[in-house]
C-alpha cells in the first residue's frame, strides 16, 4: 500500500514536471548561462594561428647540405615506405662519379599524402623533413603536384640551418649519416 | 490633389515605411540569430564582414542577389516560380493589420489618418490567421515543382505540420477573443490598458497563461523553427523544401520565415503582452509633460515586446533537438489541441459568471 503510494507521488512528481517544461526549461537556463558568461573557444583563425606543437607534421620538403648539394641519394626507399603511393624518384648515377647516385627526377603528389611521415622515417640519409607549413589551400589542384625543384625550395625556405656535410664522407660514396646519431661524438 | 490620390499617397507611405521596417528587423534577425546561437554555443558566430560581423546581413544579400538562378530539371517552372512569390506575399501582408503605437488619429486635409495602424479592419486576427495559412501553399508548392524528393518530403512535412497547429494557434486565440469582445487587434490592445495586470496573460477573470503556452509552442511549429523544423531538417531533408532553390528565390523563402517570425511575435505582443501598452499605467513621457511624444515610448514597449519573443525563438534554438515526427504529431494533437480547448471553455465560463456578477 505504502509502496504504490510512493509510486503514485512520484508520478505526480514527474507529471508535475512534465507539465511545467521543467527539463525544457533546466536546457534553456544552460544556454542563457553560456550567453551570460561568454567565453567564446573560437580561434580568429586567418587573424590569430594556434602555436604549433613541435613535432608538427607539415608539409614535406628536400633538404640540403650547407655547401647546397641535396642530401637525396636516390635510394627509393622513401617511395618504398609511402602507404599512399605519393612519392616517385627516377635515381640515376651521378655524372662521372659510377658510385654515386642521386634522384634525377623527384616527384610528389601532395593531393595524396597524408602525412604519416613514414618517408621521413625511412629516409637514410635525411633528405626528407615535415616543415610547420600547413596553408597549401590552392584552386588548381595540379598545382599540388610538386617536383624536385619546388620541394627543394620548400626545404630551403622553411629550414635554413642546414646540416653539415660530414668530414668523413668521400665525395664518391653515399654516407648514410644517420645511423650514428646514438653514438656520442667524437671528442676533438 | 484628389481625395482619393491623397488617401492613396497615405496608405502608401505607411506601407512603404511598415515593409522598411519589416525588412529591417529581417536583416537584423539574420545577424541576430547567428550571433546569439553563436554566444550560445561558445562560438562566436559572424565575424569577418565588419566590425564584429554587423555588416553580415549585407553582404549576405549582395551574395543572394548575385548568385546563379538554377530551375532544375524537371522541375514545373511556373509553380517554381511562383511558390516563393506565394510564400512571401502572405508573411508581408499580415502586418497591415498590426497596431505599432498608440491609437492616435490626425486629421490631414479632411483625412483622418492613422499613423500606427495600416488599416484596422474589424477581422484583423482572423485576417492574419487566413494569410498564415495560405503561406502553407507556397512551401506545398515549393516542395512539389523542385522534382526532387527532398523537397517533396520537405513540402508534405510542412503541409501536415501547418495544418495540426495552425488550429491549435486558432483556438488558443480565442480566449483572448472571448475576453476582448472583439476580433480588431487595434481594439484587443486598447482593451489591455493600464499596467501588466490586465495584460491578457494575466488579466482577470480568466488568465490566458496556458492559451500563450499554447500559442508559444504553436507558434514555433507554425513557422517552422526548431524545435519543429521538420520540414527543413538539415539532416535528413538536405534543406526540406527549398532544397533546389537559390539566389533571389531562396532570398524570398528565407525573407518569408523571418517575416513570418516577426508577424507571429507582433501577435503575441498585441494578443497576450498588451501590444503597445507599457507595464505600468499610463506612459512615463505624459507623466513628465510631454503627451505628445508618448507614442515614442509605447512604440518602444512593443519593440521591445516583439524582440523578446524573437529572442525566446533563438533560445529555443540553440536548445532543443528536433522533435521526431509522431512526438509532433501527437504533441499537437493530443496535447496543444485539449488544452487550447479547456481554455476555451474555462475562459467563457468565467467571463459569463463575472458578467453574471457584475
């Protein structure tokens, strides 16, 4: 008896409730407070830009050595390791230097790429980098197509300390200069 | 000049000057909307078209103006043509009837001349309702000639949805018919002088409160805002029956809705909210010697009246989710239509025992 008089106030309750718009009304009071205190969370953005985190996946690009010969050594490797198929090398031997070899031609299209950087991972000598540029908004979309000339300014433009060329290198061998990072260097 | 080319002149002018303001608070209500659903929202809503996007409205209409008038294939060109003319005439015309100010007269050349009032033709709510109902048309039609299937769900939605809840804004007028005596909105108004108390939402013997919540929500419905935009429902209709409209065309859907928003808060204004009268008796302006300005004041009760009921529209907004079909359907019918109706009843009842106690 005590019980379906409970349940009876309860449905009272809620019809009491229901009748007034009481949930409407709780919604409509969150939204009035949101109109009071305005905070908006919008980033002007053209205007005002977000800092960037450092390990931002921008744009890719070819880099150089400081004397501004590329770090490519046409290896491929990068085309290898792009999942979406954005990368095309044409290698070819440096002219008069049989053991050496560069990327002739370099060939990316960027309307493909999602910036995984995996490229950049599998690159052995660093020629590849992710540079912080991110407004590549363009009306023609033939002009995502890059080739060697247009990343290598890429490179130029966004990294301008460019690594030394390493003393150990012989000019007619491809030095894989990255492997060595972990290894402390050597004392002068 | 002739009597008649100077009655003509007059009745011009008020339209003209009724249509500048109309049109006006449409360009408003655009900015408006998007800037309190933005603040609402923790946005920001228009920002780039001057300062803070006060300039939005315009260049929205240069935008509308100039875009390309695609007929689409199929489609009947005369109705498609016509269904937004349709729909906008009805939302425009309803104002002829909407008091502005204070019933004052002055008399130019033998013409007595109403300056707040268009015309004030004795039906003047039952006019507004017939007018409100033909705009259902232009959206059927809309909805049809656009050979597109969106656009035909959009139009029958909205067709289903007018009629269900265009009878429950009727009935939950009655009330306050019953109370005033009369169908003229002039006369309605003027019957609700002299402080918030005998405003028809409070007004003895018979309070209208459940008739304005009735009329609230109906109202909502009736011009198709959310949370009962099932006729444009974004995400399931593309953009309901205008879906194939755009340039000018779409510019006429659109400046119908608004218009219709405007027209349904001037009703409210005038029907429940004593219209032009201020909530305390008599005027601030007369009290402080100057009568003759007063009509600045009252004028700025029912701006500020109308505004805050287009308000409650944008909070409503940026609100509630849209309703589902059935839930509108039964809501209109088995909740809206028996309350509308026990208002009708208790209201007659009581305002016959306070005739009988007089």
């Amino acid at each position: 008896m005590a019980s379906t008089a409970t349940t009876k106030r309860v449905n009272l309750y809620e019809w009491f409730k229901t009748i007034t718009f009481y949930e409407i009304l709780v919604g409509m009071k969150a939204t009035l407070s949101h109109l009071l205190h305005y905070r908006p969370v919008t980033l002007q953005y053209p205007h005002e830009k977000r800092t960037l985190p450092d390990n931002y996946r921008g744009m890719l690009a070819l880099l150089r050595y400081d004397d501004g010969t590329e770090k490519c050594v046409g290896c491929d490797l990068c085309e290898a390791a792009c999942p979406s198929r954005v990368i095309r090398v044409v290698s070819a031997e440096v002219p008069g230097e049989p053991t050496k070899r560069y990327s002739k031609e370099y060939y990316m299209d960027m309307t493909r790429c999602l910036f995984c950087g995996m490229c950049v991972d599998a690159c052995p000598v660093d020629a590849l980098g992710m540079t912080r540029e991110f407004e590549w908004a363009v009306y023609d979309k033939r002009q995502l197509h890059l080739n060697k000339q247009q990343l290598l300014a890429i490179g130029d433009r966004s990294f301008p300390v460019r690594e030394k060329r390493l003393e150990l290198q012989h000019p007619n061998v491809a030095f894989f200069n990255v492997a060595f990072k972990h290894v402390p260097p050597k004392p002068d | 000049m002739t009597e008649f080319g100077l009655r003509l002149a007059i009745s011009l002018t008020q339209i003209a000057a009724v249509m500048g303001v109309v049109v006006v608070t449409v360009l408003i209500l655009t900015l408006a909307e998007r800037k309190v659903l933005g603040w609402m929202q923790d946005r920001m809503g228009p920002m780039e078209v001057g300062p803070y996007g006060i300039l939005q409205p315009f260049a929205d209409a240069i935008k509308l103006f100039f875009k390309e008038d695609i007929i689409p294939a199929g489609a009947n060109k005369f109705l498609f043509t016509v269904a937004p003319i349709l729909c906008l005439i009805p939302a425009f015309i309803g104002f002829a009837v909407i008091p502005w100010g204070p019933n004052q007269t002055f008399e130019v050349d033998g013409i007595t001349v109403r300056p707040f009032v268009i015309s004030d033709i004795n039906i003047g709510i039952l006019y507004i309702l017939a007018f409100a109902s033909l705009g259902a048309y232009g959206i059927i039609l809309g909805g049809w000639a656009s050979n597109s299937k969106y656009s035909l769900l959009g139009g029958l939605r909205s067709a289903a949805q007018i009629i269900s809840y265009e009878l429950n804004v009727g009935l939950s007028i009655v009330g306050v018919l019953i109370l005033a005596g009369s169908l003229s909105l002039v006369k309605i108004t003027e019957a609700q002088t002299g402080g918030f108390w005998n405003w028809y939402l409070f007004a003895l013997p018979a309070p209208q409160i459940f008739a304005f919540v009735v009329y609230v929500i109906s109202s909502v419905a009736e011009t198709n805002r959310v949370p009962f935009d099932l006729p444009e429902a974004e995400s399931e209709l593309v953009a309901g029956f205008f879906t194939e409209y755009s340039g000018l065309r779409f510019a006429f859907f659109f400046l119908a809705e608004y218009a219709n928003m405007v027209l349904v808060s001037c009703v409210a204004a005038a029907l429940f909210l004593g219209g032009w009268n201020a909530p305390y008796p008599g005027t601030i302006m007369a009290l402080i010697g100057l009568p003759s300005v007063a009509w600045v004041e009252n004028t700025m009760w029912f701006a500020v009246k109308t505004y805050s009921f287009l308000f409650l529209f944008f909070w409503l907004r940026a609100t509630l989710p849209r309703l589902r079909y059935d839930q509108l359907m039964r809501f209109g019918w088995k909740v809206m239509l028996p309350i509308a109706l026990g208002n009708i009843v208790v209201t007659s009842l009581a305002v016959f025992f306070y005739q009988q106690m007089k």
